[in-house]
C-alpha cells in the first residue's frame, strides 16, 4: 500500500533546497549581512558623538532676545521649537535631545535669565553648550558694560537631569536591520522566483504531486529563517562588539526578531510584485531598487526625518521600512512592548495587506 503524498514534506524539501542556494548565494550574503555589517561597523567605531547639539526651546521661553538669536545661527546648534512640553522632557531623558533651554526677560538687571535642563545621557554636549552660552554673555557683558561695572545683562540656571546615553549605534543599526530585511524580502524574494518561472522548474512542479502553496511557503520559510539568522548576527555584533542597547535584554531581542520576522513577510510581499511584472532577470534591480532605494534614504536609516526638508518629511513617514526603524528603535532603547508600538505594527500590517492584494494580481506562475 503506498503512503499519500505529503505537502508538509515536500513543503520542508522545498525550504531545505531554497535555503542551501540562498547561503551559496553571493548577493544574499552580501545584501543580508555585509552591507549592514560594515556601515554597523564605520557607524560604532565613530562612536556617540554628532556634529551637532540638540536643545529644546520650552513653549514660554522668550525668543525674541540676543541670546536665542546668537544660538540661531550657531551652525552646531540645533534648535527644536516643535514639540510639545511632554514630548521633550521623554526626549531628554532618553537622551534623544540633548538640552532643555527657556530663557526668561526681566525689566531689570540681569536683564535675562537662561534655565537649562541637561542630562547625564549627553555631559559632553552639555559642556558644549555651557561654553558656547558663557561666551556669549562674555560679549554681551563687555558690549553693554559701563566702566562701573553693574550686574552682568544675563545670568545661567542649570538643572541636570537624569538620563541614558543614546549613542550613534542605537540609531543606526535598526536602520540597517530594517534594510538587510528589505533587501532580503525584496531582491530576494524577486529573484527566486523569476528564475523558477523562466528555467520551468515551476512548471516541473506542476507535474507532482506538489501544491503551489508548497511552493510559496517552502521559499518564504527559507527565506526568513536566513533574514532571522541574519538580524540576530548583527544585532549581536552591535550589543557585544559596540554596546548596542538591548534594554530588556533577551526580552529585547526576542521581540526585534519578532519584528524583524514581521518586516521581512511584509516586504517579501514587494518581491512577488516585483516578480510578477519583471520580464527577465535584468529588468529585476531597476525595479526592486526604484522600492529599495527611496526607503533606504528616506526611512531614518542613517539620519532622522527631522533632517530633511518639511516638504518631504509626510513621505518619508509613511514609508513601511520608517514604521519599522521607529518600532525596532523604541523597542531596543526605550524598551517598548510589541503592543506599545501597535500603531507602528497597524500600518505595517495596512501595507501588508496592500502589497499581496497586488502581488497576487501581478504574480505570476507561468
């Protein structure tokens, strides 16, 4: 008596192939693990420092003053008027803005109080800032004085708050855990199957026993396991080489998995469409990177969305690879549950719903 077929097994095969020509796969490796791996590296052994400080102005300081003129066209300061008072109080002690500055007007000598809020999490950066004020209220002094010498024309407050450094490599590397997903979901997913399509194994398939929902789960299993294997590696080589923060610790990292295995369904979603409307091998990167690209640039992968002009920041914040940085970042640093990033993980899932509606009308067997 002969057994029934089973599609659970073939299913496994199909898995255990795909997976053994992804690793023997030079692009796979590259996109998945190298790329993200040297920008890890480059970023971590710049270490924490930025190029600039970033202060808060509180919603009543004064603005209209020489000081907060004088910090305006300082190039190394950034001033944040955008956000509310309980916004920046999180952001600074999480270390996501370095100062809290509101300066105060008198009618009398001293003619203007400055009251600054720094945290532990940026001393260096709060030295500079301390420098850069006392300068400037040096010249205000020698520019204003008399030679009686009254009260200096403005006088510093400091309060320094508690606070967890947030270094450069707590950015950058959801960033670049978010692209090696999306390289792997897209460039991946994209070829695999084009080439199945244009070398007849497909068709083969179709001669067995073998369902085509074998095929499509074999191929994505293998093809997130290596994406799972590889966001564990990097997140790794960040926590122990560079003090990536993991701030549960194995909580932490279970859930970046977890998020990381969400990322790459999604996007592999992207790589059937693209799949479905490539007509030969080489038309397939012009078409992934057109997906790729702009998210790589505009999703907060090395530099915040703050960074870019105001016209393109609403696009860059609805890109499903920014959903994704952001949800991984306030899960690694600020140590956010899955359900305290559900609105993150809401529009993903918008996205994902709308890439396979379309990827099952572009995709194609044959």
């Amino acid at each position: 008596m002969t057994k029934p077929y089973s599609n659970f097994k073939a299913t496994l095969a199909i898995a255990k192939a795909s997976f053994r020509s992804i690793t023997r796969s030079p692009s796979s490796v590259v996109f998945t693990l190298l790329f993200p791996l040297i920008f890890i590296l480059v970023f971590g052994f710049i270490g924490g420092s930025t190029v600039s400080v970033d202060i808060g102005v509180a919603k009543n300081s004064d603005t209209q003053n020489p000081i907060f003129a004088s910090l305006k066209k300082t190039s190394i300061v950034n001033l944040i008027q955008d956000q509310s008072t309980p916004d920046m109080n999180a952001n600074l002690s999480k270390g996501h803005i370095d100062a809290i500055l509101d300066i105060e007007k008198h009618s009398t000598a001293p003619y203007y109080t400055v009251n600054v809020q720094y945290t532990k999490a940026s001393q260096e950066k709060g030295n500079i800032l301390q420098s850069l004020l006392r300068t400037m209220f040096y010249k205000m002094d020698i520019a204003t004085r008399p030679s009686n010498a009254p009260p200096p024309v403005a006088e510093l407050k400091e309060v320094t708050v508690p606070g967890r450094e947030y270094k450069t490599i707590d950015f950058i590397l959801p960033g670049q855990l978010g692209f090696s997903l999306l390289s792997t979901g897209v460039f991946g997913t994209a070829f695999v199957f084009l080439s199945l399509r244009m070398t007849l194994v497909i068709k083969r398939f179709f001669a067995t026993p073998v369902k085509k929902y074998s095929i499509v789960i074999g191929e994505a299993m293998a093809r997130i396991t290596f994406a799972l294997i590889g966001a564990s590696f990097i997140l790794l080589i960040g926590r122990f080489a560079f003090g990536f923060t993991l701030i549960h610790g194995f909580v932490t990292f279970i859930n970046m998995l977890i998020l990381s295995f969400i990322g790459v369904v999604i996007f592999m979603g992207f790589g059937f469409t693209v799949s479905g409307i490539a007509k030969n091998e080489s038309s397939v990167p012009p078409i992934a990177n057109l997906i790729t690209l702009p998210q790589f640039l505009l999703s907060g992968t090395f530099f915040t969305i703050s960074a870019f002009p105001t016209w393109l920041q609403p696009i860059c914040k609805v890109l499903p690879l920014t959903f994704l940085n952001d949800a991984m970042r306030r899960v690694a640093f600020e140590g956010a549950s899955l359900w305290d990033v559900n609105h993150q993980l809401f529009y993903l899932l918008l996205w994902g719903i709308g890439i396979y509606a379309v990827a099952v009308k572009m995709f194609k067997w044959e």
